[in-house]
C-alpha cells in the first residue's frame, strides 16, 4: 500500500465558469504587457551594460546623470514599440517612427532621416491629447 499514489478528490462545489470573449481579451493584453515589460526588464540593463563595458558609461558624475536620462528613456520606449509591435498593440513611438524614417530617396533595404517632422501624439485609449 505504500507504493500508492492517492489523488485528491475532485470538489464537486467548484465549477467552471466560462469567460466571455472580451475577458479572454483583456487576460491576453495582460499577459502581452507583462511579457513585454519582462523582456524590458531583463534586455535593457544588459543593453546599458553592454553599452558601459565598451566605454560608454552614462552618468559616471551626478550632475551628468541627468543629461543622459531622457535619452535613455527614448531607447527603452523604442524597444517598447518595437515589442508591442510584435504583439500587434499600439505605441505612440510606432508614428514617430513611421515620421521619422522614410525610404524615399534611399538606397533599396535602407531608411534615411527625414528633415523634420510635425507629430502630435495621441493616446489610443483616450483619443487625441
């Protein structure tokens, strides 16, 4: 008898309750956005550190940190975009993008930076801001 394995009784009190589509919907943008802010937090410090180890180390001062932060705030939003992309979501930074590359007057497989741009960003989920 020793050698039995004893399953736990099912409890007939529990019951399944289906989700409706839009539950199943907003569950799947969750897991989208906690696997993308994961990845976030496990490639950027790499990146950075990659960065500081071929001697770009950013805000070795104090009163130098502050200059590199914005910048450094617009790689980590880049990657963003480029994850949720995958994910076939919405980033503000897909239309800056989209503004600022173009591939007129480039060589075939290349972009070229546009001369300027006039963006205003939107929230999606709150209309134009």
């Amino acid at each position: 008898m020793d050698n039995v394995i004893k399953f736990p009784k099912s409890n007939s009190n529990t019951k399944f309750i289906p989700l409706d589509e839009s539950e199943v919907d907003d569950r799947m943008s969750f897991l989208k956005h906690y696997h993308i802010n994961e990845t976030l937090a496990n490639v950027i410090p790499q990146l950075f550190t990659q960065l500081e180890a071929a001697a770009f180390d950013f805000g070795i001062e104090e009163d130098q940190e502050d200059a590199y932060i914005k910048d450094g705030a617009f790689i980590v939003e880049a990657v963003r975009a480029l994850l949720c992309k995958y994910h076939g979501m919405e980033h503000p930074f897909t239309e800056l993008a989209n503004s600022v590359f173009t591939d007129e007057g480039a060589e075939v497989g290349t972009l070229r930076v546009v001369d300027s741009i006039d963006l205003k960003f939107r929230n999606p989920e709150k209309g134009n801001s």
